[in-house]
C-alpha cells in the first residue's frame, strides 16, 4: 500500500513544484543571465531533496505477512 500512495504524493508534489517553477522562472525573464542559471539549477534538481525521504519509505522493507 505505501507505493500508490508515494505515487499520489509525488505526483502532486510534482505538479506544485512545475507550477512554482514556471511562475518564478516566467518573472525572471529580466534579470541576469547568472540568476536564471541559478534558478534553474536549482528547479531542476531541487526537487529531489524533499521527496527522498518519500523514496526512501516508499522503498522500505516491509515484514511479510502473517497469515
């Protein structure tokens, strides 16, 4: 049961987190060359940092069950 609930939460991390990006990164049309870099790096790979731990319960050992 934990992964179709991984699944649900990621997707709609993931969703927030496109939608978070795409506001700030639209505003960001201005500024300097070495901002955006950041920002992007940042959007693009800073998003793995909060769901690890989601990954890492989503992937835990279960103890079989007990009939």
């Amino acid at each position: 049961m934990r992964k179709p609930i991984a699944v649900l939460v990621m997707l709609a991390f993931m969703a927030l987190w496109i939608w978070g990006a795409g506001t700030v990164g639209s505003r960001l049309t201005e500024a300097p060359s070495w901002l955006q870099l950041g920002f992007y790096l940042v959007a693009g790979f800073g998003w793995i940092l909060p769901l690890r731990p989601l990954l890492k319960w989503m992937n835990a050992n279960q103890p079989p069950e007990e009939d």
